[in-house]
C-alpha cells in the first residue's frame, strides 16, 4: 500500500541580503586604501551554503580592491544570522569629489541545492583632491655669510619640500643667475618625485 502524508513546513527558505555597508566616518579619499566592510544578514530561517559574494563594477580609474579577491566564500550561514565581510578598497586618484557606485552579487544554494542570486548597489562618497593645486616651498636655505671673492666657488644648498596632499612628480630646480654669476653645476636638476611631507636637499 502506498500512503500519502502531507507535511508542512512554516521555515522560509534562505534570504541573503546586504543589509549594511561601512566606511568610517569621513568619505573615501582618492588614492588612498580605505577598510571597507559589509554585513550579509539571511533573513530566511533555514541555512545558506557555497555563499559567494562578488564585487562587481571594479575598474582602474574607479575603485580597486588592495589584496583582497572580488570574489569571497563563506561555507554557511544560518537562518537570522549575519556575518562581516572585510574589504580593503582603494578609489583612484583621478576621481573627482561624489557618489560612486558598487554592486554586491551574492550567489547561494539552499539544503537541496536549489540556487538563489541576490544584486545590491551601494554608494560610496568619494573626496576627490585638486591635482592642479601644488604647494612645493624651498626651506632651510644655505649661503655664504661673508663676501665671496672674485673668482673663488661658493655654494648655495636649500631644502625642496612637498606640501601637498599628494605626490608631486616632474619636480625640477632651475637655478637663474645674472651674467657677473657663473654656476659651475648644473641649472637644471631633477628630483622626480617627492612624496607627501618628503624633502630632497639640492645644492
């Protein structure tokens, strides 16, 4: 004999969702790292599986993750529990001051292997900087204190320091003389790139 039993189950299934996003406080800033984190919440009551969240939208002249995969793994998450995925993420330092977007793809699969896909976009703040503005100063400058005489070498040696909030590259000295004044180096010296707060001597 075969005999039917009706069963009822009143658990839902597995519902991932991002349920937050955290920055800090202050917007991100272009060209620097910044910890990124999510919160994965399953609002179902019966667990999710293989969980796989991707970042998607990543690109050089946006955002771009410091060692860490787009792509993150989570075994298993019960029903109501939540769980914090960390990102290190890095906006470029072309980007302008606003709102830019990521999306979240969140791939699972319930107990019976049935799969679910889930898509959330975010927007993160981003403090772009004014590459125009430059703020490079010559301190600590060394000269003679006394006459120099005719026809004797003397030197002249100051500090070239970066004040801006990022790198400076390209960064060169030109030494102008009058014609009474004869500069045995050379006029033009190169420094290349001088980093936040950094200082070259030139002499």
């Amino acid at each position: 004999y075969t005999i039917n039993v009706r069963v009822q189950n009143s658990k839902k299934p597995p519902k991932l969702i991002v349920s937050a996003v955290g920055y800090g406080e202050k917007p991100l800033t272009a060209g620097e790292q910044r910890k990124v984190s999510i919160v994965l919440r399953n609002n179902g009551a019966l667990d999710a599986k293989d969980i796989k969240v991707k970042i998607e939208g990543l690109r050089t002249d946006g955002f771009t993750l410091y060692n860490s995969p787009d792509v993150k793994q989570v075994q298993d998450l019960p029903g109501n529990k939540v769980i914090q995925l960390d990102y290190v993420l890095i906006p470029a330092l072309g980007m302008a001051t606003g709102n830019y977007d990521l999306n979240f793809r969140v791939d699972y699969k319930d107990s019976r292997n049935t799969s679910y896909s889930e898509e959330f976009t975010f927007f993160f703040p981003v403090k772009g900087i004014d590459t125009t503005v430059s703020d490079i100063k010559i301190e600590n400058i060394e000269s003679p204190d006394e006459d120099v005489s005719v026809e004797k070498s003397f030197i002249i040696a100051f500090d070239v320091v970066n004040y801006s909030d990022i790198e400076a590259d390209g960064v060169r000295v030109n030494l102008i003389t009058d014609n009474q004044i004869i500069c045995k180096s050379l006029n033009i010296q190169s420094l290349g790139k001088l980093a936040k707060n950094e200082r070259k001597r030139v002499e």
